[in-house]
C-alpha cells in the first residue's frame, strides 16, 4: 500500500545492509519511521514492544528473526535458542510459532552450510504468500460487500465496522479485514467503515491512518459506540482480524471484540472474520479455556499517547494515582457468534466441518 503516494510493504529485505527493515509502528499514525533490526534482541524487542504488531506481521518478523540467527550460527542449539527467544516474545498470535515451527522444521535436516541461505529464502517466502493470502482473503470479502450493496437502497454506502487495526501494516500487505475494503473501494464500491478505537494502545487510529491514506471513508468511533450504530440500523456487516483460531472457529482477537459480536448477534448484524489459514490452530479446540491471552502492561491503560500541539509525541496519564489496572489484550468469540470465516480459499462456517472443508490436509493432521 501507499504512504505518500510510494508503495510499501510493512517490512522488507534491504540488501545492501543484509537487515531488515520494518515501519515502527509505535509512532503512526502521527510520525512515519523505519527501523533497522541488526540483532535477535532488536527482533524480540520489536515484537514484544509493538513496533511490528498484528498476527500475520509477528509471523513474518519471526522467520526474519530465525534467518539471522541461521547467518549468525546454524547450528541446531543456536536455532532453537532462537525458535525460544523469538516464541516468549507475545503469547496469543499463533502466526509466531506457526512461522517458528515452519523454519525450524525446513533448517534442520540441512547441513549447517546452507541454512542461512534456505532460511533467508524461507522468510522470503513467508512474507510473499502472506501477501498472497491476503489478496485472496479480500476477492471473497469483497463477494460479500457487493451482495449487501445490491440489496441496499441506490445512494447508500454499505457500512462496515472493524475493530483494532487488521490493515496492511499489521500484515505484510493488504491487511486481512481491511483487504476486502480495499478491494470494494478500487471496484468502485461505495462503502464507509465505522473505525473501533480499540483502547489501550488505539489501534483504530492506524486503522483510520490506513484508511484515509487510501481515500477510503470512514469515522473514527469510541469502543463503546458499536452496539448504538448497530441498534440504529447504520451498521451492514462486522469484519474484524484474528491472532488464533480453534479449529472449531472459536476466534481470539484483539480486547472487545467479543462485545461486538454479541451485539451483532442481538441486531442481526452480520459478523464476519478474515482468517488467514497460519492463524488457525489446529491444536486448539476450546477457544475460551486454552488460548493463552496476553496481559500487557498497565501502564498501557493508566496513559493515552497522542500527537502534543508541538508535535511531539507524549503521554498523558488519565487514572487516578492508586488505582489498579488490568489490561488482557485479546478475548475469545465463540464460534456460534461467527457469521463466517473469510479464508483465503473461501467463506466457511465458523465451524469444525466449515473448516476442515476447506483444509482438510490441516484438519487431518490438527
Ligand atoms: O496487539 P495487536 O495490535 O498485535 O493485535 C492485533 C489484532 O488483534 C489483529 O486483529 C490481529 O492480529 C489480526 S491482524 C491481520
């Protein structure tokens, strides 16, 4: 996608520097800043800090990570201190050890000459089919938009909600939730997308970054606002991300999204999620007993960061002092209040048998 009118990716391969590069995402969307990741503390500290953030994005990452540490030492102990450094990193995503598991298994029955070259191809890989996945995540979105535009009276946009930021830079490109907007606002389609906060660390503002920067429109909304717009008729369809799926669809993502399901559910709001098949846990049946949720700081919920009338960037703390704090980051929809499941090979029940029809060869070996 574009940032000032040049086409990025939310990382890539600098050759001349033989690093990575990724967009620090701690400072969008009010400063644009690369980094370079030199070192596999750089890697584990912009996984766990946010500077790369969203599922598909952590995979990525990850697979970089285990090229440089296939460059730096090949040997079996090194990769798996790595395969460990790389997976304490966040809990919840299951794309991480998804893209862990993956190198490792390629890399090892290698000889130690050639995994850094394999591994670096590998990462390549990686980023390339998520690209991929992505694209075709959003050609099945968008089937769905144009069936609810036809229906709805002529002059009207066809409403979306989405919760946190499911967008290109939370992937390597497209986005998973936002790749079938993208796709219905370049078929001409009109459509508005009502943009969820998602307090603590507001990923709805880089959703809405995202959004305006592809002229796509859309209002920024409190957490708290989507069962009112939906009660009022002037929400069309949910499309939130996902970090890690059950087999049986439960889906885990970002803090609130469960209360927009329900809601959707109460006002016959249809709830759709873009599931890319490394978010799927195979392993995983019951989503809301066994998928670890991540606790993150609290000091992400006692301070709000934004943009200061100076332009710099700070934190102003709004809780009382005293006051304690929880901050869980992600919460589990059922699958019963999943409309459906937009994979890359198609729109699914959220459901075992929806899933394993369209993986079966996952399914089999879960
Ligand atoms: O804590 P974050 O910002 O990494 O959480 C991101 C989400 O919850 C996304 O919805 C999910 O990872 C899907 S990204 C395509």
């Amino acid at each position: 996608m574009k940032v000032n009118g040049t086409p990025y990716r939310s990382l890539w391969w600098e050759e001349n520097a033989q690093a990575l590069q990724i967009i620090d995402q701690r400072w969008l969307p009010y400063d644009f800043r690369i980094e370079q990741l030199e070192t596999l503390a750089e890697y584990c500290e912009a996984i766990t800090g946010m500077h790369v953030r969203g599922a598909p994005l952590i995979g990525a990452t990850a697979a970089y990570g285990m090229a440089l540490a296939a460059r730096l030492d090949p040997s079996d102990g090194n990769l798996d201190a790595a395969w460990a450094a790389l997976n304490a990193t966040r809990p919840t995503a299951i794309n991480l050890r998804w893209a862990l598991d993956r190198c490792r298994k390629a890399l090892r029955p290698l000889v130690e000459a050639d995994r850094a070259a394999a591994a670096l191809r590998l990462a390549h890989d990686i980023a390339d089919e998520d690209v991929e996945i992505n694209r075709r995540i959003g050609q099945h979105g968008l089937e769905i938009i144009k069936e609810i535009a036809a229906k709805k009276p002529a002059g009207e946009p066809v409403r979306l909600l989405t919760h946190c930021n499911a967008g290109w830079i939370a992937t390597v490109d497209w986005g998973t939730a936002t790749s079938p907007m993208y796709q219905a606002h370049d078929a001409g389609l009109d459509i508005h997308v009502w943009v969820d906060e998602t307090r603590p660390r507001n990923q709805g503002a880089l959703t809405a970054w995202e959004l305006g920067s592809h002229g796509i429109s859309h209002s920024y909304i409190t957490d708290n606002a989507g069962g009112h717009l939906m009660q009022h008729g002037q929400v069309d369809m949910v499309i939130t991300g996902t970090d890690r799926t059950t087999r049986n669809g439960d889906v885990c993502n970002k803090i609130g999204t469960y209360l927009k399901a329900l809601a959707a559910r109460d006002n016959n709001v249809p709830f759709y999620v873009a599931l890319p098949s490394p978010t799927i846990d195979w392993t995983v049946s019951d989503g809301v007993r066994e998928i670890p949720i991540e606790e993150r700081a609290g000091r992400e919920v006692s301070h709000v960061q934004g943009a200061l009338p100076d332009g710099m960037i700070g934190t102003v703390e709004v809780t009382p002092k005293g006051s304690g704090v929880g901050n869980p980051a992600f919460d589990v929809t059922p699958s019963r209040l999943v409309t459906g499941l937009i994979t890359e090979r198609g729109v699914c029940d959220a459901s075992a048998e929806g899933l394993a029809g369209l993986f079966p060869e996952f399914a089999a070996s879960g």
